[in-house]
C-alpha cells in the first residue's frame, strides 16, 4: 500500500493479520471526479473501498440510466464483489461523483481472505444488506411515488451527500440519473421551484428546504 491507513479503527471486525495483508496486498488511488472505475461488460479485477469522496453506481438500458446507489466513505461495491466471484462481467458502470481515495483490493487476495478471515465477510454481509435496502427504495421510487418527490429527495440527497448547495448540475444530468426525459425533469423542476423548494439558478441549483 502506498501509505498507510488505519483499517483497524474503520474495520474493527478486522484483525491485526488480515490488516497487514491488507496492507501490503493493496494500494490506494486518487481519481478525479467524473471517472468511469468500471464498465458494464467489464471483468472485475479489483474491488475498491472508499476512502473519501463518493463514487455512484448505476446501470444501462438502450439509452437510459438509472442510478442504482452510491458508494460513501468505507463502503464498498457488492455488485463489483460478485461479479468477481463468479468471474462474470459486471452488470453496473461506477463513475466518480467527486474526486475520490480508494482502497483498491486485488480480487485474486480477496478470494483468499473470504477464505481465511471470516471476519472479511462481514463487510461484504453488510454491503449486501446496505446495497439490497437501497435497491429497494430505488424500485419503491420508481413504481410508487410521483415524479415531483422523487426528484426532491434525489437532490436533497445528492445535496447532502455532496456537501454542496448549491449544486452545478443540468437538468439532462438529473434526467439520465432518474431514468426520465430532460423535457419531464424541466417541467417537474418548475413545479417544485414555484412551491419554494428549489432554486434554479443559470447554472446550478439549490435546495431550499431540507
């Protein structure tokens, strides 16, 4: 590892064998902000976790996005890990939201430590449940709710997750993410603007309420 990390207090199930491999095994990278890390086809050779920064997850359709879920600070991708198990390409695409640190381990170690440490797969337990719950929320916005709420709660999170408000993003951005038309995410923002929960300005918008 190019330096190192305290995977011990991020990890505590981790012990001190298994941080050292780790440790060693492992090496951690920079990436500017609107990256592609991984491609849908793509074969996973590395799992990464998130150091800093947030990294989102979404999946194609013809012409359509739609985002899946993001990565935060000392997650990591279930979906990368088993596509990597099965050796399969990878159904997702990943792209770097801001600039990002990442703990890039080697799938062939992972295959070892799963093995070897128990305790290594709890972080993947966990990533499963965080990532099977957002799905779920994400198929419950899809089919549930109304446009209008489902795109303020994508911006307030996206505001908050980010720690910017305003935030620079087009409204065809919004409408890749969601899954929709720019011209049904335009109509969609006026309607909150004029109930005074976003501001639009010439090239960015704000939550107004929280």
């Amino acid at each position: 590892m190019e330096e190192n990390i305290d995977l011990s207090k991020a990890f505590p199930q981790f012990g001190p064998e298994l941080v050292s491999q780790i440790n060693k095994a492992s090496i951690i990278k920079e990436i500017p902000k609107g990256i592609e890390i991984l491609r849908e086809g793509q074969f996973v050779k590395i799992i990464p976790i998130v150091l800093s920064g947030l990294i989102k997850v979404s999946t194609r359709h013809n012409d359509k996005e739609l985002l899946l879920y993001y990565i935060r600070p000392y997650e990591s991708c279930a979906m990368s890990f088993a596509a990597s198990l099965k050796n399969g390409p990878s159904k997702i695409f990943a792209l770097t939201e801001e600039d990002t640190t990442v703990l890039l381990l080697p799938v062939d170690k992972v295959s070892e430590w799963i093995k070897q440490f128990p305790s290594f797969n709890v972080l993947f337990y966990q990533q499963y449940d965080l990532r099977y719950c957002e799905l779920l929320d994400t198929i419950h916005h899809v089919l549930f709710e109304k446009m209008d709420m489902r795109l303020f709660e994508y911006l307030k999170e996206k505001s908050n997750l980010t720690h910017k408000n305003p935030m620079n993003i087009s409204h065809r951005q919004i409408a890749n993410e969601l899954g929709t038309a720019r011209e049904v995410i335009s109509r969609v923002m006026k309607k909150l603007e004029s109930e005074g929960k976003v501001k639009q300005h010439s090239t960015s918008i704000e939550v107004l309420e929280q």
